[in-house]
C-alpha cells in the first residue's frame, strides 16, 4: 500500500519584502502540486506589485526590484485573492499542504488578506481541513539532535533535493515538496502509521516545544527573545483598546 507521503500533495510559498508578518508585504508566491512521487509538477504562480518600496536586502535575495514588480507585478488586491481561494481548493480536496517555515508564510498571506480584502485565511478555508507539512518541523523532531542550520538549502543538501532558483517562489515550493516526500521515506518507521491530520495536530507541539527550547538557548545566551509557539498559524495582534 502507497504511503500518503507517496501521492498528492502540494506545497505554497512566498518572497516578501522581509522577515516581519505584521508589516512585510508578499511580493509573489506559488502552489505547487503533484499527484504522485516522480509526477508531474502543476504550477501556480502570482507576482505582486506591493505598492511599496523593495528593500534593497530583500532584492538581494529574490531578485526581485521595485522597477520589474511594477512593470510587471498585479495589484495585491485580487492576487490576495486568487492565493487564498487556490489554497482552500487544494485543501479542499484532501491533499496535504506542504509549507516550509509555515508560521510564516500563512501568517503573511494571512495579514496580507486582512490589509487588502477585510478577511483573514480562516474565513476562505471555513470548513475545509487545512493539513500542513512543515519539513523544517519534521526534521527538526525528528532528527533533533543534529547540529547545524535547517534552511530550505540546508535541509535539501543533507536530504539530497536538488534546488535550482532558490528564493523563487515556485523552486522553493517544488523543493519543500519533495524534501518532505525524503524526510517521511528516511523515518517511515515513525510516520507511516500517522495520517496527514494526525500529523499536523502532532506538528503543532513539536513546534511549541521547538519554540519553548530556542527561548531557552537564547535566554542562556544572555540574549533573552520570545519565539512564538503557534503553528501553523499566528494569531492576529490584540489591538489596544481605545483610551477612554
């Protein structure tokens, strides 16, 4: 019998402006899907015109320039979108989610539809079942005592998943799929048994825990930082209450 991790899955990921959810915009993204080990790769691709400046370190890194996303990029709006209804069609469909560092990029989108379409990512999913794979989780516990980074290059190396054009958005997406296909082969033993759901819940303590143990390794550090716990997920800011 085919494992789950064997068929379809898709994966999604963005490029931004920078590292803060709450005021970073996306400056494009791509959903990835394939329907089984070796198939073939159906691509989605938004590019987006954020209506703000690229930081200069931001472009560094995608290549992607204020001039180009203007010529070229769609206004958030719309591509917000068409980004949220395509992830809850693919979600509604049973097929696993596969996001790398996924407290970041679905919080983002999720901000993004907040700034740009009064929603959130919970009110386009409503009731369909959202089951992520995070691979930088999954290796994370399960190889946890393993030194070194886990980037999405570092982990692609150590699991041997080519990685052409990273930091584009649709090569990021393509090799986190398949970096998770690798992780789940390599400790089958330990995920065979598990579903896609039952994962995903089990994804959301390993990632406190995580969370909890870098806190700690910084606070010896005497570098003291809160990591945030959620996953897959950020829950929206409190907003002060209006002084009386």
């Amino acid at each position: 019998m085919m494992h789950w991790f064997e068929g379809p899955l898709a994966a999604f990921d963005t490029e931004t402006t920078g590292v803060d959810v709450e005021q970073d915009r996306i400056v494009s993204a791509a959903l990835v899907a394939q329907d089984t080990t070796g198939g073939r790769v159906r691509t989605t691709r938004w590019l987006v015109n954020p209506g703000i400046a690229v930081p200069a370190g931001a472009t560094e890194i995608h290549g992607l320039t204020d001039d180009h996303l203007q010529r070229n990029g769609r206004w958030p709006a719309p591509v917000m979108d068409e980004v949220a209804r395509s992830l809850a069609e693919s979600c509604a469909t049973g097929r696993p989610l596969v996001v790398m560092n996924a407290p970041f990029d679905l919080t983002l989108l999720d901000r993004e539809l907040k700034r740009h379409r009064a929603s959130s990512l919970a009110g386009y999913l409503a009731d369909v079942p959202l089951r992520v794979v995070d691979p930088r989780v999954l290796d994370k516990h399960l190889d946890r005592y393993r030194k070194g980074r886990r980037t999405l290059k570092d982990l692609c190396e150590l699991y041997g998943i080519p990685l052409d054009g990273a930091h584009d958005a649709a090569a990021d997406a393509t090799a986190s799929l398949e970096l998770v296909r690798a992780i789940c082969r390599r400790f089958s033993s330990r995920l065979e048994r598990l579903s896609p759901a039952e994962l995903h819940t089990l994804q959301a303590g390993w990632h406190a825990a995580q969370a909890r143990g870098l806190e700690a390794w910084f606070a010896r550090s005497g570098t003291p930082e809160a990591v945030d716990q959620a996953w897959p997920l950020r829950p929206r800011p409190e907003v002060p209450a209006a002084a009386a």
